[in-house]
C-alpha cells in the first residue's frame, strides 16, 4: 500500500481536486471545487477536508503559479496564503509545485480526446491538478507503507 497524495490547482473561483492511485503510480482527476465569491474559502476548504478523508490522503501537493520568466505574482501570493490555510486546517504537509503550462496542456489533452467545448471548461481545472500532481509524483516516488 502506498500513501495517496492529492493535487490541487487553485484558481481564482475553482480549484481542480485530483488524488493519486492507491499504487501511487498516477493521478486522476477528481472534481472541481466552484466557489461564488473568490474570496469565500470556508466551503472549499471543508470540501477538501471531506476528499482528504476520503481517499485517505496524507499530503496535498499545490499549483504554484510562476511566470514564464520564472518571479513570483499576485496569484502566487494568494496560493501561498492558501497553502498556511490548508495547512492550518488539514494538519498536512502541503507541497507547493510548479504548474506553469498545466491549464494549456490541460485544454490539449481534452481537445485531442474529443471533448466538446462546452463540458472542457468543467474538466479542464481537475486535469490541471492531475498534471501538477503527476509531474509531482514523476519527480518524487511515493514510498512503500508498512
């Protein structure tokens, strides 16, 4: 058995859920979050509390939103502010990761599976949170539990 992790791709009025398999192998994308105020958190978060139980997750890897040129801005400012929220309320380690490119190659993969415009928009943020935590679990093998 493997720990399962959780990738989140934190927008402005959404955040897109995705979970590892239970092998922790590769990610599938969950659901997405819709929020009617940007700043109104308290639902979200209780919805992430409720997938983390869930699935059992025990760490959350977050979209970190860098420029192409690699700075930091405002978004990722509020992901970190988002992050110590998380943190705070799960008691889980939250990884911050970067998902430059993620939306765009998102959109792509839905295109080239033949999904129509209209229910794209719907997928697109958990497919951008299934990549940020593959690229994630690619990079970091998630170990072996006892």
């Amino acid at each position: 058995m493997k720990e399962r992790w959780m990738g989140l791709d934190f927008g402005s009025k959404t955040v897109g859920v995705a979970v590892s398999d239970s092998l922790g192998i590769t990610a599938q994308g969950v659901e997405t979050i819709t929020r009617k105020s940007g700043k109104k958190l308290r639902q979200t978060l209780a919805r992430i509390e409720a997938l983390i139980e869930e699935y059992q997750v025990e760490k959350i890897v977050l979209g970190l939103p860098k420029n192409m040129n690699n700075t930091l801005g405002e978004r990722a400012d509020e992901t970190a502010a988002f992050r110590e929220m998380l943190e705070r309320r799960t008691g889980l380690e939250v990884i911050l990761w970067d998902e430059r490119l993620t939306t765009i190659e998102s959109e792509r993969i839905l295109m080239s599976g033949g999904v129509r415009r209209e229910y794209r928009k719907e997928r697109i943020d958990w497919m951008a949170a299934a990549l940020i935590l593959q690229s994630y679990m690619d990079s970091h093998p998630v170990p072996d539990k006892q």
